[in-house]
C-alpha cells in the first residue's frame, strides 16, 4: 500500500517510482538483527539504492510533498 500522497494526480511520477524501487529493496535486503538492534538500511541496501538512476532528484521530490 502507498501513501495517498503518492496517489495523487500531481505527483510526480518519478518520486513513486523511488518509493517503489526503494520499498522492493528491502526485499531484497531484509532487515539485520544485531542483538536488540535492528537495521534496516544495510550497507548493501544503500549500496543498491544508488544504482536508482535520478536519486538526489526523487529525494528533493519526496521532500517537497
């Protein structure tokens, strides 16, 4: 399920593509339990969030919703 701001006719169709990409990731690369700790966003799944071509443009989008 997305957000219904990423539903939105004016959304740009770029941001929900990078929820998609991004949320796809964690699939991917699920979650690593350290002890109490968990992370969620691993080396490898930053590592492979940069292959998104437009990152730093779908983030500034993202941000500005």
């Amino acid at each position: 399920m997305l957000s219904r701001i990423l539903d939105r006719i004016h959304t740009p169709s770029l941001a929900v593509e990078y929820v998609l990409f991004h949320e796809m990731l964690h699939l991917r690369y699920p979650a690593e339990h350290t002890g109490a700790r968990r992370c969620v966003h691993t080396r490898d799944f930053k590592i492979a969030e940069r292959e998104f071509e437009r990152l730093a443009e779908a983030k500034l989008l993202l941000r500005a919703l």
